[in-house]
C-alpha cells in the first residue's frame, strides 16, 4: 500500500508540468490577449498599457546598453539605430536622421528583430515582449511557492482568488456527491433484491429522468420552482443580512442557499450511480458464493451486506475519483445558472477575459484535484477489497 501510494505521488508532479505547459502554450497561440482591447483604445495611453504588460511579467523593458546593442536594424523600409550619446536617453536614428520619441513610438510600436518582438511606448521606452517557453517557467518557479501572479481582471493575487471560490466548488460538489452516494447506491440496492416491484420500476423512472434532463435545464427548472414556491432562495449562498445572524444562523443559512444547487447538480450523477449499483447488485446475487452462503443459513442482512454488497460496491468506489472529477467540471453550468460563487464560474469568467494567469493556477489546481482523487479511490478500492490490497 505504502509503495503504491509513493508511487502514485511521484507520477504528479510531471504530470502537472506537462498539463501546465500545455494549458501555457495554448492560451499563447489563442489570437489577442487580455490588454489587445486596451491597446486598441484610443482613449488608454500606449506607455499606461505596456507598463501594465510590465507588471504582468509579459514584457521586460529594455536598459541603454540593451537598446544600443540592437545595432542597426530594419522596420517598414526605414534604417533603425540607438545610440548612446550620454544623455538621460539614447538618441534614435531613423535613417541617419534622428528623430524625436512620439516619432519613434508611432512607428515603432510593434517591431521585430530576430524572432524577437519588441514595442515602443509613446516616450520611446521600448519593451521586449517575453517569449511562451521564458514566461512558463518563470511562472512555474513563482507557483512552486504558491505565487500564480496578480490576475490581470480582478487585480489581486490570483491564490486568494482561487482560495475563496475553490472552497464554495468544494462545498457544493462534496454536498453533491453525498446526495449522489447517499441515495442513489441504497435506491439501486433496494432495486435490484426486488427487481420488478414498484420500487424497481420508481427507480428506474429517477434514473430515466436523472440521465435525460440536461443539466442546464434541470437548474433553470429548479430556478423557476424556487422563484414560484418561495421555499428556496435564488442566487448566491448567503443572504444579505448574513452577517446579522448568528453562529447557528449562519450555517443554516449556507446549507438552505446550498441544498437547490446540490440538488441540481448531484441528481444526474444519482441516477447513474443507481443503475450502476442496481446492475452490479444483481449480477452479485447471482453468483455461487451467495447461493453458498445462503444454502449455510446465512441471515438475508448477512447475504445482502456481508456478501453480495461489497463485491458490488467495488466499481462505484472506483468511479469516486472520477464522480469528483466530474462534479467539479459539471458544477460550471450549475454555478452560473444558480449563480453560486465557485471555481467553474470564476474559470468561465477567467477564460472570456484572456485572464492567462488565472486561468492557468484555475487548471492546474483542477488537475491536482483530479489526481488526488483518483488516489483516494484508488486506496480506498484496496481498503474495501484484499484482493487489491494483497496485489
């Protein structure tokens, strides 16, 4: 168990680098940036917005000596030089001519040299832009100590951000996936020791109904029935005068803003879950040992429980790193229809605003989740099984 688990944890972290760098190299290749709309308006200064560029890590402003070193280069069909002269800055030289910094900066405000790409802001102050595989790994060492930057929409550090709304997803998928688990595996077990029965056929009317209604829908309905009945509240997850209430008044009024939206999104996965459970219980009863067992005189309990249900649950503890996988994913739709605070809306938000930085701390703390839970079923399948345990 111990080497397996070593084994497991020494498999993250290339998987997370090569998840990264990835996630990295297709938010470059994406047309435009965060700041492309702010370069196109004419009402921001070119120097305000590069300089923003700068604090973002996305461009490195250029020294004398670095600007003298350019040497002569050619841009539009004109002869490019710095030269250093002593003054406070270098004098530019546009075809032997020198020329003042609004001059340059109209012409220079998007140049190449090299394979590099370098801008001119309206004081002449010219900026290299940094190349895809430099920012990753300077971003990865800065995340290595938890540090994903300031994201460029809300201007914060992006590991608060993510802090705040990962702990809502969390909250919304763990109540989710317990409504999931805790009704639809006893549902299907029920099911399958009296097939065809009323029951069998209302479980099989739940399943029909969980898998079919998209998601999206099943919210908005939820939506309409909370707005029409009044017994749920609509949106956010607390009330406006929460910070009125009590210790005891604050948590029940969390879990009444969390019960619509858990039930919305631990629904579909229920039904799922009952079918798997009532499949595998059936298929369980089936087999020798519990015809054994009950030919010893084994109690019914004993059979179900003993016997028959823990072979039968092995594949859905299998199925728990990914149900929490999918629970966070599943929860986007979920989140911005019910408007709850969580990671999949703040991803969707990050994601239309070119937001690069959070974006990227967004996806690699959903891979670690991934991966982490995946571990946990993975323990928890030899826990229950020692056939597992002893292989």
């Amino acid at each position: 168990m111990l080497t397996f688990s070593l084994r497991r944890l020494l498999s993250i972290p290339p998987l997370v680098l090569v998840v990264s760098l990835l996630t990295f190299l297709l938010l470059k290749q994406a047309p435009g940036d965060f700041y492309s709309q702010m370069e196109a308006d004419p009402a921001r200064s070119t120097t305000e917005v590069l300089r923003q560029k700068e604090n973002a890590g996305l461009l490195i402003r250029l020294n004398r000596s670095e600007l003298v070193a350019l040497g002569t280069f050619s841009d539009q069909g004109h002869e490019w030089k710095f030269e250093d002269t002593g003054e406070y800055r270098p004098q530019i030289l546009k075809d032997g001519t020198v020329v003042n910094a609004k001059e340059a900066s109209r012409s220079l405000l998007k140049f190449n040299i090299n394979s590099a790409n370098y801008q001119c802001d309206d004081e002449a102050v010219v900026y290299r832009k940094v190349g895809a595989i430099e920012g990753f790994f300077s971003w990865l060492v800065n995340a290595m100590t938890l540090d994903f930057g300031i994201s460029y929409k809300f201007n914060r550090p992006v590991f608060g951000i993510i802090k705040e709304r990962l702990l809502n997803t969390l909250t919304l998928s763990i109540a989710a996936l317990l409504i999931a688990y805790g009704l639809g595996i006893p549902l299907g077990v029920f099911a399958a020791v009296k097939p065809n029965s009323r029951l069998d056929h209302s479980a099989g009317i739940i399943a029909f109904l969980g898998l079919s209604i998209p998601t999206v829908f099943f919210a908005l309905l939820a939506m309409l029935f909370a707005s029409y009945t009044g017994l749920f509240p609509i949106g956010d997850m607390r009330s406006l005068d929460y910070d009125t209430f009590g210790f005891w008044g604050k948590i029940s009024d969390r879990a009444h803003h969390l019960i619509l939206p858990a039930l919305v999104l631990g629904t579909s996965s229920m039904a799922g879950y009952m079918r798997q459970a009532r499949g595998n219980m059936i298929e369980a009863l089936s087999q020798d040992y519990v015809r054994t067992a009950r030919a010893k005189g084994v109690s019914n309990n004993g059979v179900l429980f003993k016997h028959a249900f823990r072979n039968a649950v092995n594949p859905l503890v299998t199925l728990f790193g990914y149900s929490l996988a999918s629970l966070l994913s599943g929860s986007l739709l979920v989140e911005i229809v019910m408007n709850w605070p969580g990671l999949g809306r703040l991803i969707f938000e990050a994601i239309s605003a070119k937001d690069e930085p959070l974006v990227l701390a967004s996806v690699l703390i959903s891979t670690l989740l991934l991966v982490f839970g995946n571990l946990i079923a993975d323990l928890l399948l030899a826990v229950v099984d020692p056939r597992v345990r002893l292989s």
